[in-house]
C-alpha cells in the first residue's frame, strides 16, 4: 500500500513514522521549504535561536515523550524549561506577580480572601473530577470557558485565568470551550516542562531523516480516483496517484484542497476556527541586565512583553551576553495586523513594546530581527467541538490529522498523527 502524507509538521511525521513502521511505503508531502510546521525554530548564529511557535513540552505530553524514548531522543533534545517568560502582570503602570500556582494565588494582593476560597474549591473539585492527560469531559463542551469561569468572580478570571489561556491560545475565554479549559486547568497541576536543545523543530528534522519527506511540494486538490481505488493528489507540476492520504494540515487548508468532495470531509470542516498571532523577536549583543516579562492587563493592541538578559534563557536559546525581547500581539488584534506590511507591524508592536519595557532598547540598536506571522496559529476548540471529535470516524483512503483534531497543542498533534496511522492498519 502506497500512502502519502501531507504535511510535515509533528501530526505529519509521527502518522508517516507510524505508517512506515507498518509496513507501508510512505511519501511526505510539504508545501514550504522548512519542516516542523508551528515547531519551526529559526536560527540566527551559534546557540542563538527563537521558536517561532511551540516554545515547551510538558510531563503530561505522555505519548510525545514516549515516542521520544522510542526513537532515544529524549537524554539528545530534552531540557528543562529556563525561560522565565512574562511571569508578571502590569495593571495600571504597577507590577504584580501573576497569581497562578497555589505560593501565588495564597500571597496575591489582586484577589481577595473569597477569590482565593472560591478558586481553591473550583480546582479541588477539578482534580477530583476532571480526567487528567488532556482528556476532554465532553460534559462541559457544551459552553464557553467565560461563562464556565464567571462565578469564580471577575479578580480570578482577569487576573488568573485570562493571563492562561487568552495569551497561550490567542483567544478570547468567550470562544473556548469550557471542557478545553478545564482538561488544561487539571494537567497544569504539578506537571514539569521541558525545552528542546537545538529548538522546537529539532527531533522532528531528525526523525524526517529516516522518512521520505519533500518539501516545496504543495498539493491544491485531493481527488477520489475513478474507479474507487485511491486518491489523487493534485499539484501544478503534477498529479499523483496513492492508496490513501493523510491530511496532516490545519483545518482551513484541509478544506480548501478537499472542496468538491463532501463525501470525503467532515460538514464542520469548512467552519473550523483558528486564531492568528502576529509577534516580534529582536535581539542585540550586549551583556548590560535586562529582566522584565508582563502580561497587560487589559490587554490591547499587545498582550505580552519580554526583555531579558540571554542567561536568563529565551523562547529558544540566546547567548548570556546578549539581550532578547519579544513582544507579542494580542490574539485579536493579530488578525488585522496580518494585512499590515511588515514595517509597518514592526515599528507597530515595538513602540507598544517600548511603551512597557523600561529601557527597550530601539530596532536600530538590534543585531536580529525577526517577525513571525501565523494566520492559522492555533485551532480554536470551541463549544461543541470536542462532540464532533467524538463522533468523527475516519475513513480511508482519507484520514485528518493535526493538533485540532485532538488538543492545541504539539501532544494533540502527535496523537491525532498516531490515530490517523492505525486508520489505515497493518500491512
């Protein structure tokens, strides 16, 4: 059986490392020049390096740290997390350590004695009842996490739960999924993370070593072939015959090359949701201190700030006489931003960076500079899409693969890529 596998991303490698160690004969098909997909590290010099997307992995991500420990990764590319991040919070022109972690939620001068009951009984009965390892309970997909959280009072949901999930997943509370919240509110409790040496992208560039992967190879239609016997993959240069597909791209890219092809999709495909993100790396050489990372209280046009000394760690690795800052959109505010040239989203987020960070240096003063703009940065799973997931039963020849199909994050995808393998079975 002749399969391919379009995508070089987490989901797209794990399924073709999966499919390959059945038996099957497995093409990687991916559209840029780079693999990794939202893993991609861009490099800037010796130990000098930001992940452009996914920046940790976590102890609960079990089946990327098991597929790690079988391909004896994991002592080559695992590292503990060093990056402090925006570990603070700016309200009104004064600093406050973010009140996540039980330490900080008890000292936290933002929440009140009842805010601090309230949300100490909400995560009691969390870890009591919630399944852990980023498994959904499909009971509270049926609303939103802002109306899930609002009893907890509105300290907790601006000060606590919005710096959590508004920042990392680019989107309002108002537009996730309640079970999404919770499954990741339960797996925060007491888990570890790691950085990868080398950047995010690393163990995947090794393991596309061992595959057939081709990148520059876009494909535009996904076909069934006449006699029912396969796909056909089309391209500008070329149409490829194969027995089954893998799609291992975002949502909205799977619904553009399969349009034509009901019969082959998911009715909800087409309506999948992603959030943008639009954020600035610069970098210089000088070892002068610099230690300031924030998230905005409210948020606006930016969300977060990070201006610190390389031997600090970095969203990557800078070298300890460097300093770094990144200075991240607000998920909302990125989508328009897209349309921007890029001077202009440049001198944009660094003025708001500047207006924050006491003595940012200026872009003039940068050795690096690095702007990273992801239309489809991050799926966003809302009310009743976990249901979906649930009842959707892939079938060859074409399967899906991707974080969104399983959580937003590099463990979802390496889950959802293992799912999309055992579709087609032994050889």
């Amino acid at each position: 059986m002749k399969l391919a596998v379009v995508g070089a991303g987490p989901a797209g490698l794990t399924a073709a490392y999966r499919l390959q160690q059945a038996g099957r004969q497995v093409e990687v098909l991916e559209a840029l020049e780079v693999i990794g997909g939202r893993t991609h590290a861009e490099h800037f010099g010796p130990g000098h390096h930001c992940d452009t997307g996914a920046g940790w992995l976590a102890t609960f991500y079990t089946h990327t740290l098991a597929l790690f420990e079988e391909l004896g990764y994991k002592d080559i590319f695992l590292k503990p997390r060093q990056v402090r991040g925006a570990a603070d919070l700016l309200i009104d022109g004064k600093l406050y350590p973010w009140p996540f972690g039980a330490e900080r939620i008890a000292a936290s001068p933002l929440l009140t004695a009842e805010d601090k009951a309230r949300l100490g009984d909400y995560l009691n009965r969390l870890v009591a009842e919630q399944p852990d390892r980023l498994e959904p309970d499909l009971s509270y997909d049926d609303h939103d996490a802002e109306t899930e959280l609002a009893p907890l009072g509105p300290r907790v949901v601006d000060y606590v739960m919005r710096s959590a999930f508004e920042g990392p997943f680019f989107t309002r509370l108002s537009t996730l999924s309640a079970a999404m919240v919770r499954l990741w509110l339960r797996a925060l409790q007491g888990a570890s993370f790691f950085q990868v040496a080398g950047g995010m992208d690393a163990p995947w560039l090794r393991l596309a070593q061992s595959l057939d992967v081709r990148v520059g190879e876009a494909v535009e239609a996904v076909r069934l072939r006449p006699d029912g016997s396969g796909v056909e993959l089309i391209s500008q240069s070329r149409t490829r015959r194969y027995d089954g597909v893998v799609l291992a791209i975002p949502a909205p890219a799977a619904a553009r090359i399969m349009a034509g092809q009901p019969e082959l999709a998911p009715a909800w495909l087409a309506e999948f949701q992603y959030a943008p993100q639009v954020r600035l790396y610069a970098a210089r050489q000088k070892a002068e201190e610099a230690k300031f990372g924030v998230h905005l209280i409210p948020p606006e046009d930016i969300f977060s700030v990070e201006y610190y000394s390389g031997r600090y760690g970095a969203w990557g690795a800078c070298p300890p006489d460097w300093q770094w800052a990144l200075v991240c959109a607000y998920g909302p505010a990125s989508g328009p931003m897209l349309e921007q040239t890029e001077p202009e989203i440049k001198q944009a987020l660094w003025q708001a960076g500047q207006a924050t960070a006491p003595g940012l240096f200026s872009l003039e003063e940068a050795d690096v500079i690095h702007l990273m703009r992801w239309r489809w940065a991050v799926p966003t799973m809302g009310p009743g899409h976990y249901r979906r997931l649930a009842n959707h039963v892939h079938r060859p020849p074409v399967v899906f693969a991707g974080d969104w199909m399983r959580e937003a994050c590099v463990e979802g995808a390496v889950r959802s890529g293992e799912a999309a393998a055992a579709a087609f079975g032994s050889a």
